[in-house]
C-alpha cells in the first residue's frame, strides 16, 4: 500500500527569503499581513512575479505558512507557483527576492506566444 499522494498547493520560503519578510513586516510595522505573491505576466522568458503585502485574505486565495510567513496565492498565480521556492539572495546586480519555479506550467507558458515572443 502506497502513502497518498499529497495534493495540497506549495510555495516554500527559504530562510533567508523569510527572515527578510518578517523583517520588513516588522520596520513597517504591518504586523498581520500577508505575502501575496502572484504571476504578474507570463512570456516565452517565463512568467513575471509580483511580491506585496496585502492585510487580507480573499475568499478564493490559497493560503500558505512558510516559516513563519504567511502566503497568499491567487487561484490563477497558483496554477504556476505550485512548488516554487523564493529565495532572498545577494547578486553583483543588488539584493533582492528570486522564485525558483519548476513547475510544467512555467514550460508550457510559452505556447502562448504563438512563436512571436520578443
């Protein structure tokens, strides 16, 4: 007999990602919002991410909690951010947040461009 398969939508934080958050939720003194992150666009270089805080939840959102921060993912968004991991990483061009997406989705976002992506 095999385990069931988990079902549930995940979008992971790294610890360096969610320190930041909690740090930023705590300068500006947004003490119970969220994280909602969201597909802001999608092209044949792959889909464009939006990171805000919001202060509620909408009926239709998915609602994770990754090490201590909790997510909001909107049902569309989350047809792509199913199994990202954001990161908070320091690079030549500044700090700043990265989501590491392999989720098919993301592959198949393309097919939308008809081949004329630019």
């Amino acid at each position: 007999m095999t385990a069931p398969e988990n079902t549930e939508p995940t979008l992971t934080l790294s610890s360096a990602a969610a320190a930041n958050i909690r740090g930023l939720l705590v300068e500006k003194a947004m003490n119970g919002h969220y994280l909602r992150v969201y597909v802001a666009g999608l092209g044949c270089s792959g889909p464009q991410y939006g990171l805000a805080f919001d202060i509620s939840a909408r009926e239709t959102d998915t609602v994770i909690e990754s090490d201590g921060v909790k997510i909001l993912v909107d049902p569309n968004s989350m047809a792509y951010l199913d199994g990202a991991t954001i990161d908070y990483v320091d690079s030549p061009q500044g700090p700043g947040f990265r989501i590491e997406n392999t989720n098919p989705m993301v592959a198949s976002a393309c097919g939308s461009c008809s081949g004329s992506c630019g």
